[in-house]
C-alpha cells in the first residue's frame, strides 16, 4: 500500500473511533453522574431519612388506619405498638395508637366531648360526666390507662389541640372509670360505705386524672365547655377537707351523692 494511502486510511479510523465513541465518553460523563443521584435518592430521602423506611412508615399507618375503620382494633393496636417501639418519636402514630385504646374502651371522642358539653337537666358536673362515660371493667381501665400514658409521652409542648383534647377525654375517662368501680348496681351512685373502701391507688389515680384532664384542657388554644366543666371538678376535690389528694377525693365524691 502506497504511504500516502496508508497515512489517509489511518486518519479515517481516527475520525471513524471518534466518532463512535467520543459521544460515549460525553454521555459517560453525564450518566456516570445521575446513576449515582438516582442511587443516592432510591436509599436517602431529605434529612438522610431513608426512603424505603419512609414507605414502610406510611405502610404500618395505612394497616393499622385500615384495620381501625374496619373494626379490628386489635390489629391496629400490634402494628402501631410495634411500629412505636422502633420510632418513638412519632406523634402522629402516638395519637392514633391512643384512639385504638380508646375505641376498644368503646369512646367516641366526638360523641363524648359533646355529651360534656350538655350534660342532663338538674344533674350535678360529676353525674353528667360520668353518664355519658362508659361502665368499668378492669379492661377497660388498662386500655384507658395505655391510651393515658401514649399521649402523654408526647411532650407537652409539642402536643396539638386534638392530642390535648385527646388527652383531657382519656384522663376524664379514666377518672370516672375507676370511680365507677365503687357505685352500686341499683342507682350507679356511689355509695359511703364503698368510698371509704377505695384503696388509695385508685382514689389518686382519679385524682391525678382529673387534673390532668384541666392541664391538658387549658394547654388547648381555646377553651371547650366540657373539658373546663371537668376542670372545674378538679378545683372541686382541692377544696375538699382532708390532708391528701386521696383524702380530698373520697370526700369529693361522698358529697356527690
């Protein structure tokens, strides 16, 4: 082959390799990059949280929402109990953790808060709350006390108006739950003799439920007509004669009848 003809074939396969593959190494340029990206963003979404977890997250929530709105508490309460024992710091699920306690206590919030609101012609504060509450039962009084310590591991200053109205029905109910345990089965009054028989648990367990019900109801941005009426009662029990919350408490009550 003649040297001219040689110097012109190999200038050709230069320009022929570059052609080829001088827009390679330019895509490679740009791909090598955004695999990288879309690699980073399929493992870490904002704030490094992982995006997968993120969908787990979002999964347990739409379990345990559906199985609430199809009646099985149960489920819903092992989910979000299992889901909070790894992401404690979840308020959302708190508040929804909370509401399967108390929907298996068979309370409407809605329902109740209005109920307090009312109350009946001629019945005194104490009567009207503790009619529209359900009866006791020693399950009834743990799901109560579960749904009570929930919320309020939700700090105080980070809990909303419904997690503090959440809260306030929790404490109320469980309030007049325990205090059921001690009326009689003909007038659900609660009689002398069964006061003076309550322990002292119970009786400061009341008590710490009422005022935890008027903390939790003035921590709201506006106040509701049946939460102040409990607070009130809590004021009510301060004012009793006796040289402890569980003294004050047992009179309270006596002078309920």
């Amino acid at each position: 082959m003649k040297p001219f003809q040689q110097h012109c074939n190999q200038k050709f396969r230069k320009r022929k390799v570059g052609a080829y593959f001088g827009p390679v190494r330019k895509m490679n340029v740009i791909l090598i990059p955004l695999a990288a990206l879309v690699t980073s963003l399929s493992f870490t979404g904002c704030g490094g949280d992982n995006l997968f977890e993120n969908a787990v997250k979002r999964s347990d929530s739409d379990k345990a929402k559906a199985a609430l709105e199809s009646g099985n508490v149960d489920s819903a309460i092992a989910t979000l109990e299992a889901y909070l024992a790894n992401n404690p710091d979840d308020s959302s699920a708190r508040s929804m953790l909370a509401n399967a306690y108390l929907k298996k206590t068979g309370v409407d919030l809605l329902k109740i808060g209005t109920s307090l609101s009312s109350g009946g012609e001629g019945e005194s504060d104490w009567s009207s709350v503790s009619n529209a509450l359900p009866s006791s039962s020693t399950e009834n009084i743990a799901n109560l006390q579960s749904a009570v310590q929930t919320l309020s591991e939700i700090p105080e200053s980070e809990r909303t108006d419904e997690q503090n109205f959440q809260l306030a029905i929790a404490q109320t109910t469980l309030a007049v739950t325990v205090a059921k345990q001690y009326t009689t089965e003909t007038d659900g009054q609660s009689s002398q003799e069964k006061i003076d028989q309550m322990s002292d648990s119970d009786a400061l367990t009341i008590y710490n439920a009422l005022q935890g019900t008027k903390s939790a109801s003035e921590a709201m941005s506006a106040p509701n007509s049946g939460l102040s009426k409990v607070g009130s009662l809590a004021d009510s029990v301060d004012q009793q004669a006796g040289g402890t919350p569980e003294e004050k408490l047992r009179n309270f009550l006596k002078s309920q009848r």
